[in-house]
C-alpha cells in the first residue's frame, strides 16, 4: 500500500465528510481519482457495500485494509467523529511514509553499489574464464615452460583460477539485501536489529499508541492491539507484559514498563513524564524518536556515499590487478628474450 497517497485520501475524505457529503458517496467520488491498483478496488468495494445498506462494521470486517484503519473508523463512527478519526489517521501514514522513505533512501546507496559490483565482478569472470583463460594456461605452458612465474602472478594464481569467488559472494549480499526489501517478515524482523531502523520501530509503535489512546479506545485494548500488529516477536512478549502488569493493578507506566528490554529507559521516561494522560506521552515518544530515526538516517546517509564508492573501487582495483598478475608472465617473458 502506498502510504502516502492512503494518507492524502483520508485527508479529502475527512474533508468531504465535513462538508456533509455521505460516506458511500464521498468513497465513490474519491475513487474516481485514484490510480489502479488494490487500495482503489477494496475501496470501491466498501463504497459499493455501504451504497446497498450494509454496516459500516460489516462492511469494513469484508475488505482488505489495515486493522488499525479499520478500528479507529469504527471508534470515529461511534463517537459521530468520522472526520476526526479519519484526520488522525492521515497525520499517521503520512509520518509512516515519510520516515519510511528517509530510511529507504539510506537502502538505496548500498544496493546500487553491491548491484555495480556484481556486474563488474560478473564481467570480469565472464571475460577470464570464457576468452582469456584457455589461451592463457596454453601459452605459459608453451612458453614459460621451466621458467618461474613471476611473484604477483604466483600469489594471485589460487585467486585467479577461482574468479567465480566475486560474483558468488556479492551475488549473495545482493540476493540477502533483495530479500530484505521484498519479504515483509524478514524485514521486519531486523528492523530492530539497527540504530535508526529501531528508533523509526519506536516511534512507530509509540505513534500507533497515541493514536488509538486519542481515539478513545482504552488502554488495555491498544496494547492487545499492538500485539496483533507487531511481527517481532520480542516486541510482542515485552508488550504482553504490560497487558499483564495493567491487569493486575499496576497503573503507573514507568512500573507497567519496567525491566524491559526492547522499549529504553528514554522511552519509558518519556511516556511516563505524561502522568495519566498516556496519550501525550506516546505522542511526544513518538515525535522524539521519529526526530532521532531521521537524524541517524542522515548521518548514515552521507557516511555511506564515501564508504560504498571507495568500497566499489577497491572490488574493481582488485580484480583488475588478478587478471593484469595472470598478465605479468608474458611481460617477463618478453624481458628475458629482449634481454
């Protein structure tokens, strides 16, 4: 889903639904507008069902779209605050997609790096071992025969008659990076393995909270809603325990959150220096490590430009000098006939 263009239409229905346009037609209107794709169809077919009379909640347990979009429509619907649900919910996606995006951009470096390494590493195989190869060994046999081979080409041989190394490893790390971008679980499961990839993870989940606290779903229920949502397994132990801990009676954060591992001291303090109203707390969470995911995402970035441009020139230098070594036979062979 395109987060950025579910935002923007969430913003004009809120809008439409303001100037007392109904919501099937407000849909329908909306839609018309939209690119194909699958969010366009699953909301032409929510339009449809609520134009023959079905239930908001009927209509909307039908289709294809986020739980928590699904609930905060329902709370906003019950609370005769469409408008308002549907605004925050905007102001949501739109954070998602724009953080997401900063840190997508700090992706993009080393994929077009390991991407122009693997083909400068694939031409250089192809080019030794379909073209130069055969002849190579053919002529040092012939007319090196007896004589030592010069040091470099004796140190870089091993190397040399296994070039397919280099494709085959970098071939690797592209394959493991382009599974990291096209398998949501296995990206999700290293998102908090990394500095600002784990503070957007925080800012994320503080967000989520704020924004089913400020719909008016209690607490107990958005954290089993977190829950479900998250993917990590970690996460969901660690939010687990607050449920428990809420159960029993702790009402205080800082205690419904003690001990943890996943969510920091800063976190915790954070939501904690809100007093009861929670919501606060996770808005300004959520802003603090949206702010920290989006600096440490710009450092990287420019420390990434230097390091993977200095990182393709030593592949290519290296390889360059493999196949000049295999070379350096012939050159000693015509300095001993000159000579």
């Amino acid at each position: 889903m395109n987060l950025d263009e579910f935002a923007f239409f969430n913003q004009q229905l809120a809008a439409m639904l303001r100037d007392d346009i109904p919501l099937e037609g407000a849909l329908r209107r909306l839609c018309i507008d939209m690119r194909q794709g699958a969010l366009r169809s699953e909301l032409e077919k929510l339009s449809a069902d609520l134009a023959r009379g079905t239930p908001l909640s009927d209509a909307l347990a039908a289709r294809q779209l986020p739980d928590l979009y699904k609930r905060l429509v329902l709370v906003g619907a019950r609370g005769n605050d469409l408008p308002g649900s549907l605004t925050l919910l905007a102001d949501y996606y739109h954070r998602r997609h724009h953080l997401g995006q900063r840190l997508m951009g700090l992706m993009v470096y080393p994929a077009l790096v390991l991407l122009a390494a693997f083909l400068v590493s694939l031409v250089f195989y192809f080019l030794w071992s379909r073209i130069f190869v055969s002849g190579w060994m053919q002529s040092v046999a012939g007319l090196a025969e007896g004589r030592p081979l010069p040091g470099a080409t004796r140190v870089s041989l091993p190397v040399l008659m296994n070039l397919w190394v280099f494709p085959l490893f970098i071939g690797s790390l592209c394959a493991a990076l382009a599974a990291a971008f096209c398998l949501p679980k296995l990206r999700y499961a290293i998102r908090w393995r990394f500095p600002a990839f784990r503070e957007a993870s925080l800012a994320q989940t503080a967000s989520t909270l704020w924004l089913l606290l400020k719909g008016g779903i209690p607490l107990p229920e958005s954290l089993a809603l977190v829950e479900q949502l998250e993917s990590n397994r970690r996460v969901r132990q660690e939010v687990s325990t607050w449920s428990r801990r809420l159960t029993s009676g702790v009402t205080r954060f800082s205690q419904i959150a003690a001990g943890g591992q996943v969510f920091p001291p800063l976190f915790v303090w954070l939501v904690s220096s809100a007093g009861e109203d929670l919501a606060s707390g996770f808005k300004q969470a959520g802003e603090i490590y949206q702010s920290r995911a989006e600096q440490r995402s710009e450092i990287l970035l420019y420390a990434a430009l230097p390091v993977v441009v200095l990182t393709l020139g030593i592949l290519i230098l290296m390889q360059g000098w493999l196949l000049i070594s295999g070379f350096l036979v012939f050159i000693d062979l015509m300095n001993s006939i000159c000579g």
